[in-house]
C-alpha cells in the first residue's frame, strides 16, 4: 500500500473519528478530514490531513467510528 505508516513511538493516544461504513482503511493509512472529526482515506495532494489510522477498518461491518493518530513519530 502506498503511504502507509508504522508507529514507531506514541506521542499521545488516538482520538475516534467518524468514518463511512462501506469504507475499507488499512491500518497505518494517511486519512483526509472530510467534515469534522469525519475522515476518509486520502485520495490527492490538496486533502486536509486528519491524522494516520491506528487499526485496520473492514468494509461494510458496521462500525461508523476509526481512532487516528494526530501526533506521533512514524516511518513512512
């Protein structure tokens, strides 16, 4: 996957954003800000950056609710 990001030291614990429940997001995914506290994945250069996601996200479960990452150090 491209842009994909490993935690290497947590600076401080992931917020809950809400996301879409048809959506698919992979652990470590860099996610936009779509509306507030709503992310998505990131698709292009001008997207607000909401943070990096914390645990995989299977499409299509139910679940309306992603933890993101604002701060931390990572490598890409």
């Amino acid at each position: 996957m491209a842009n994909e990001a490993v935690l290497v030291l947590e600076t401080e614990f992931p917020i809950n954003f809400t996301v879409a429940n048809a959506t698919g997001i992979e652990k470590g995914a860099h996610l936009q800000m779509t509306d507030p506290m709503t992310a998505s994945a990131a698709s292009g250069t001008d997207d607000v950056f909401a943070g990096i996601a914390s645990s995989e996200k299977i499409a299509s479960d139910g679940i309306t609710s992603e933890s993101v990452y604002k701060r931390g150090i990572f490598e890409g």
